[in-house]
C-alpha cells in the first residue's frame, strides 16, 4: 500500500503541478532570499578579513598598543610611547622592524580631494609587503600610492599632485599650507578592496616625529576618550633567524613596566590578525541577525500561502482520499502521502531559489570588484532545509484536519471543512499578547531619560511592539470577517454582494490570506509612522536645542592674519544671506574671555569661555526670542552655565582681553543657545573686534598640570576628571564666528541643501549646529527606513502571490458555481469585477487593520525612544497620511493584479465546460 501511495502521491504533482506554480514561487523567492543574506555575510566577512589580514597576514610579528587589541579595550594607552619604540629599535633580537605612523588626512585639493590614511615607510624597504613598480620613496615630499587608486584618482608614475602639507597638518592643526608631492612609486595589494588601497606610503622621517609629537599629547588626554588622527599603534618585527616564542617572550619582557593593563602586547601577525577577526565576526553575527529578522517574516508569509495552498488543494480531494481509505489506506499512510507532496515542492522549488543566488553573485561581483563573493555551498544547504521545512510544517495542518473526515461523509457531498471558523485559542493567545505588551508599554514609559535606563525603555519598547504585533496577528480571526462584511457594504451592486459572500463564505482561508497582507502592511506602516513622528519630533527637539541654526569659527594661528581672518569671516556672512532658506546671519565678533568657576565631581576649577559681541538688531535677528537690549558691561550666559556655575542676579563674572578687564553681570539665556554674548560697547574694551589677538589662558595652564599630576598618580579616575576640565578649558579670545538662522520649519531635503550650500560658502570651516545634527539624524533615519523599506518589499511581493494563488485556487474550487452563475445571465465582465472585488475586499481589510495597528505602535515606539532621549523632548505626532494613501492604492493595485490572472481564466470558461468539471 505504501508503494501505491507514493505512486498516487507522483500522480497528484504531476497533475496539480499548474496549481503549485505560484506557492512554488513564494518558496523559492524565501529561499533565495535566505541563501542571498548567508551569501552575503559570509562574502563581507571574507572581504573585511582579506583586506585586514593583507599585510598582517605577511607579517612575521607585531608589537601592538595595548587599545589596539582585544584585551585592552579599556586602555588608555592608544598609541605606543617613545620609549617603548626606542626600546623595539635597540632590541638585539630584530633584524628590521617598520613602525606603522599613521594620519588619517587628504590627497589633492578642491574637487580633486580625497581621504586617505599616510602611512611613514620603513627605513628598510625590503620589509615593504608589496610588489613595487618605480622606487620606494625616501625624501618628506615622495610619495606611493595603489595602482587601484592611481587610476582611479588618474596619478601616474612620477606625476605631481598638489595636496595640505601633511606633516604640518599634524604639527599645527587648522594650517592651510600646501605641499607638491610626487608619485615615484606604484605597488600592487592584490585586491582593489584592501584597505592598503586608501594607504598614501611617503618617504623621509618628518611625518613620523610629528605623528609621535602629537601621540604623546594624545596619550596624556586619552582619558577623555578622545582620539587623534596621528600615532603610532602597531611595529612590524622581523625577527633574526626567524620568530619563536622564546624570542616573544623576551622582547614583551623588555617593554613590560608592570602595567599589564596598558603594556604593549607583543604576539604574531597571524594572532593578531585572528584577534581583529574575532572582533570583526560578532559584527557580521549582529548583522546576521537582522537579516535573519526580515527571511523569517518572508517565511511566516510564505507559510500562509502554503497552507491555503493544501487546504484548498486537500478539500478538492476529499473523495479521493475518503476511497483510499474504504481501500485499506490508513489515515498515518494518508498524511505520508500528503507530505511526499509537501517536502517534494519545497525541496523542488526552495533548490531553485537558492541556486540562484550563484548567477546573482557572479552579477554582483562583475559590477562591484571590491566585493570578495563567496560561493560556499553552506547556505544552498541551510535555505532548502528551512524552506522545505516550512512547507511541511505549513501543509501538516491541513492534511490532518481534512482526514478528520470520515470517509462516507466525504463520499456523499463536498466536505464543509473550509467553511468552518477558525479557533477560539488563538483569539484568547491575542488577548493575552496584547495586554502583555500594553504591560512592558507602560513599564517603558516609566523608565526616563538616561543611557542606561534611556536603553532598557528602548528594550522594553522593542519587546512591546513584537507583542503587540503578535497580539494583532491572533486576532485576526475576530477583525478581519467583520471588516470585509463592513467593506463589503459599500459594494451595492450584485456582483458585490456575491464577492462579499465568496469572501465570507471560509471565514478560515479569508484570515489566512488576509494574513499574508497583514504581516507586510503591519510593519510597514509601523515602519513608516515611527520615522514620520520621530523625524518630525527629533526637528522640534533640535530646533529648541540649537536656536542658532549654524556658526562656523574663524581664527587665525598667525596672529599677523587676523585682520584678513575677520574680513573673510564677515565675507562669507553676507554671502550666505542670499542662500534659500537663510532667514538671517550675522558676524560674532571675538571679545575675549570670561572666567567663571564650576563644580565637576566634587572637584571645583576654574574655567572659560569665549566671549561673542552681537548688535542689537543682530542679536534680534539671530535670537527673536532673546532679550536683545543687552546693556554695557552685561553677558548674555547660556541656561546650562548659569546652572552649573551656580550663578545669580548678585553674581559677577571677570572677563579679559588685550585691550583690559571688565565685571559683568551675567544675564541668563531664555533659550537653550550656547554663547556668551556681549554688546559691541562692552567688547570694545576687551579686544580689537577688527584685528582680535588670542588671551593668555591661566585656566588652561592650571588643568593641563592637573592633568599631567593625574597621569603622575596612577589613578585613572582622576585621570578622566582631570581630561574633561583640559577640554573645558581652552579658549583663546580671539575667534570671530558667522551665525545663521534658517528659516523653519524645513524638509529634510531642504535641511540638507542649506547645510550643502553653507559649506559651499565656507570651505575652509564647516558649519556645525542644529542643520548639521539634523542631517546626520535625517541620514541615519532615512538609510534605516530605505532598508528595511527594501527588505519588506520580499515580504509584500509573497502576499501578492498568496493573494493571486487563494483567488486561483478558489476559482478552480467554485468552477461549477461560476458556470451556473454565467447560465443565469452573469456576464464574463461581471464575472470578472466579482473576482476581483473579492480580492479586493480581503486585501483592503487586512491593509486597513495593519495600517491601524501599525499606526500605533509606531506611534508609541517613537514616544518611548524620544523620552528616552530627555525626558523634556517633545512628541510631534506628525503620522504620514500620505504614505497611508499610497498603501492603500497599493493594496488595491496589488489585489486587482492579483486577480487579474483567475479573473480572466474563469471569465474565458465556457458555462458547458465549467459545468463539466
């Protein structure tokens, strides 16, 4: 018997294969989409460790900062010290060594500049990794670049390029002084993706000492968690007569201090290279896990479609199976059967899926060379075993509930197996789903502000919204039915009423299909709805934290060059007044410094601050909501400062400049802007608004040697507080900055062109402030909706299909009833418009349940996130009613392509015939 089943189970696909083309279809896009993300990941490790391990994996031994690996992450030793490089460079041990200074800075000027990392070469150029083309350079101003980025960049051999001056870049941060190089060297990584293709190799010893120069004051303020772009991280070793770990040991031993925490590590390149992979890995997991988030939803899609598949498919055989088993079958034989069917389609379909994402590779690598593929075997196995067994867990349930039948009920009329509700469990599930997540909802709310427990309420939220998610899906079965029968009442026509009662008729496969659309459009317009109303309150937010739309500095290191310095300053003011959306700007002249006293983790410093003179009419135009008649020998004091210096109306503040002293009497800000603001009377007796000169700065004085007594003790905490009042306490009196006040509100694109044409006006210093905030925000939301917009596209297109295989499949069950209906006078037109209203009514409910729900949720989510942030921020419920409209067009479209196909073919049936079948 079993033998004849597997024959009856042959027969069946071969006969109802037209009628698994369309769930074939949803299996193998889930497929493909599984085996494309391991593809993927595995592809971007593979590049990430081959442009890493490039030069360390050449390398006999390094010695390493202690931040630079793994174990030191929480060192404050970023670069390697003098002496412990003299230390490598006397070792008797070595027979070359080349220590890694590295700058991150640019190549060329203008249009033609470009970011690139320099790095000094070794003094032996036989420890060059590389195949050479031309010489190595030996002098400051030679350099060697890439063959990739030479043609990219087109840089020839012995060619010239004009660029900043890198080593007085390094020297003295803010020059404009420019060099000529020349390119008297190519080499060859070997891979256009390594990361030694943006390496610029120049020759001479100058960059090398100023990289030093630079790191030991680095080192000094580490504790601050700042990091420089110069230093000297990494050694290169080459050990005579070769490396053993006895030769290890004895040169860790000499560059040991008994600081074990922030010693340099000395190991192999081939471990250290492992240690950087290691890192690396957990990222590409993270990743994985996201992607994995999105082909589990294509897979929960794809599994309704699958079971409507087989229950329409299995009801249709009812008869036929009910004979099977007045002919011996037992019912266990009877699901085997089904199941041959199911695991044949899954391997069957999924294996195509999957396979190809081998041309789709082959694709992608031809057009992007950077990218190493990876062609492993792993994921083709992975995504067939996971879609196939999806399939069979998705086609269990109908199987089973159709042998429930006996078999003379079966044999006598068509089984009412489909027209039967769905269960009473899932509803309750839905229910309890649902107040669980109004539970962590609430819970999250009450957490506040803060980065510890601003994170736990985004946790909490994230956990809220997949119950809430779930809850929605489980009540489906009590929304969806009444929701198209309220639809369904807009139809007043009788093709309408009979579509309604088609679509009524298995309220079980409504819900299913309905699902299908439910589970996209639920997360797209939660999707949607989170970044519309965060975008809209992260604006308010910003616009109340930045009144002063942008600034940029002016300053001069040649103190000859102020005049010019301020000249150009009050150029570009009046040439970014005629920009669009620049309601107002003005020029910030330097007036010197105010001291003041703060208390920082019980410790009480002295420290200043610049001080900016304004005009009145400027001040009212750049600020409307200050108070603007700001009287002589007065200071406009930010709300922060005022707080943390402890100031009030009694309280006097001693500023200084060139030109002499003053008292002021400090005017607390009624706005959250960040200057102290002078009028032009009273800066007039502080410094030369025209020619300002920089102000001797004894605070900065007093936390560097703090500071310096800090690194002295040993205790690192004092270290950290002693950093932060260094920071804190470096103003120079001599800064004359261009204010600007946008008009508002903006759109993000229009945010993003005023930032673009500012910067424009100003290519020597960049406007920061609220617009620059805005645009990294505005970037950072928008690549986050694109891509999770792009990853649900896999989502929405499997719906489709699973509308148009339900509205195919019953079409094919309701043949006869179709055929009479035409023998009454129903028209192939008529035919078609029920059909497709149907579809129509199905699809529309369950958009109009997941745009609600998704609404909310979203809603919710980006209140949680903003009050995580502050717990002042405020909520723009701005929902993006547009996008709602669009989903809904969407939906009907998607729901009449749907049809479209079964509508027609049903349409073109003659009534004889159909009464036939």
């Amino acid at each position: 018997m079993a033998t004849t089943l597997n024959t009856v189970a042959r027969s069946n696909l071969r006969a109802s294969k037209g009628k698994y083309i369309l769930t074939g279809i949803g299996i193998a896009i889930s497929s493909f989409f599984i085996a494309a993300i391991m593809m993927l990941t595995n592809s971007l490790q593979a590049t990430v460790n081959s442009s890493v391990g490039d030069v360390l994996s050449r390398v006999e031994a390094v010695v390493a900062s202690a931040a630079t690996t793994s174990d030191g992450q929480d060192s404050t030793s970023i670069y390697l010290t003098r002496d412990q490089i003299q230390k490598v460079e006397k070792s008797d041990l070595l027979s070359g060594y080349w220590v890694q200074y590295t700058v991150a800075g640019t190549l060329g000027t203008g249009d033609q500049k470009t970011q690139v990392q320099y790095d000094q070469l070794p003094a032996d150029s036989s420890l060059f990794p590389y195949k050479v083309q031309g010489k190595i350079p030996s002098g400051d101003h030679e350099i060697m670049v890439s063959t990739y980025f030479a043609k990219e960049h087109n840089l020839s051999l012995n060619g010239k390029v004009t660029s900043a001056d890198v080593v007085e870049s390094v020297s003295a941060p803010g020059t404009d002084k420019t060099a000529e190089y020349t390119v008297v060297g190519l080499f060859d990584p070997g891979f256009e993706g390594s990361t030694t293709n943006r390496a610029v190799f120049i020759g001479g010893t100058s960059l090398g000492e100023a990289a030093l120069k630079a790191s030991e004051a680095e080192n000094k303020s580490s504790a601050a968690g700042h990091r420089s772009m110069a230093g000297a991280n990494l050694i290169y070793l080459k050990f005579k007569d070769g490396v053993t770990d006895a030769k290890l040991k004895s040169l860790q031993d000499t560059l040991s201090s008994g600081d074990t925490k922030n010693d340099p590590r000395v190991m192999t390149g081939q471990k250290l290279l492992e240690d950087y992979q290691k890192t690396l890995s957990t990222v590409f997991t993270s990743i994985s896990v996201v992607l994995g988030a999105f082909a589990a939803l294509a897979l929960l899609v794809s599994s309704f479609v699958i079971s409507n598949t087989f229950a329409v498919l299995v009801g249709q055989r009812i008869r036929e199976l009910a004979l099977l088993r007045t002919l011996g079958a037992r019912g266990g034989s009877l699901v085997r059967m089904l199941l041959i069917e199911s695991v044949t389609v899954g391997v069957v379909f999924s294996l195509i899926g999957a396979l190809l994402t081998f041309p789709a590779g082959m694709l992608v690598g031809s057009m992007v060379s950077t990218i190493m593929i990876s062609y492993s075997i792993t994921p083709i196995l992975v995504s067939v075993l996971l879609c196939t067994l999806v399939t069979v867990l998705a086609s269990l349930s109908p199987a089973r509930s159709a042998l429930r039948i006996s078999p003379i009920s079966a044999m006598s009329e068509h089984t009412n197996l489909e027209v039967r509700k769905p269960g009473k469990v899932g509803p309750i599930l839905g229910l309890v789903f649902g107040a669980a997540g109004i539970g962590l909802v609430m819970l999250a709310q009450n957490q506040g502000s803060g980065e510890g427990a601003g994170n736990k309420a985004i946790l909490l939220m994230m956990g809220a919204a997949l119950l809430l998610g779930i809850a929605v899906f489980l009540l489906t079965p009590l929304v969806l039915p009444p929701l198209v029968r309220a639809l369904g009442t807009v139809t007043r026509t009788q093709t309408g009423k009979l579509a309604l009662a088609n679509a009524l008729r298995s309220p079980k496969r409504t819900v299913s299909t309905g699902r299908a659309v439910l589970v996209g459009t639920l997360v797209v317009s939660t999707v949607l709805t989170g970044y519309s109303v965060l975008s809209a309150s992260l604006t308010k937010a910003l616009d109340q934290q930045y009144p002063i739309s942008a600034q940029a500095k002016y300053s001069s290191y040649d103190q000859s060059e102020a005049a010019s310095t301020v000249t150009k300053a009050e150029e570009i003011a009046s040439k970014v007044k005629g920009i669009k959306n620049v309601q107002a700007s003005a020029v910030g002249y330097a007036a010197g410094v105010v001291d003041y006293t703060v208390e920082y983790e019980g410790q009480t410093a002295n420290q200043n601050s610049d001080l900016v003179a304004l005009s009145s009419s400027d001040l009212k135009a750049i600020l409307p909501d200050e108070n603007s008649n700001l009287a002589d020998d007065t200071v406009l004091v930010p709300q922060g400062l005022w707080k943390s210096a402890g100031l009030n109306e009694s309280s006097r503040l001693k500023a200084h400049g060139p030109l002499g002293e003053v008292e002021l009497k400090p005017v607390k800000s009624a706005t959250k802007q960040h200057l102290l603001i002078v009028n032009p009377a009273t800066a007039a007796k502080l410094q030369d608004a025209k020619n300002p000169q920089k102000v001797a700065n004894p605070a900065a004085e007093e936390a560097q040697k703090r500071l310096e007594e800090a690194i002295a003790s040993g205790d690192k905490e004092a270290q950290t507080k002693a950093a932060h009042l260094t920071v804190t306490s470096q103003a120079t009196g001599n800064d004359t900055v261009v204010l600007v006040r946008a008009a508002s509100p903006l759109t993000s694109s229009e945010n993003a062109t005023l930032q673009a044409d500012l910067n424009r006006a100003s290519p020597d210093s960049s406007f920061t402030g609220g617009l620059q905030e805005r645009q990294t925000y505005d970037q950072l939301l928008t690549v986050m909706l694109t891509f999770t917009l792009v990853m649900l596209m896999l989502a929405v297109v499997i719906s489709i299909i699973g509308v148009a295989n339900t509205m195919t499949l019953s079409v094919n069950e309701r043949r006869r009833e179709n055929a009479m209906l035409r023998s009454l006078g129903l028209s192939r037109k008529q035919l078609r418009r029920m059909i497709s209203i149907e579809a129509i009514l199905i699809t529309l409910a369950a958009v109009v349940l997941g745009m609600v729900s998704g609404a909310v949720i979203g809603s919710l989510s980006a209140q949680i996130i903003m009050s995580s942030m502050s717990a002042s921020a405020p909520l723009v419920l701005d929902l993006p009613y547009v996008w709602y409209v669009v989903i809904l067009i969407v939906g009907v479209l998607a729901a009449m392509l749907a049809s479209a196909l079964p509508a027609a073919r049903s349409a073109r049936m003659s009534p004889v015939e159909g009464m036939r079948g």
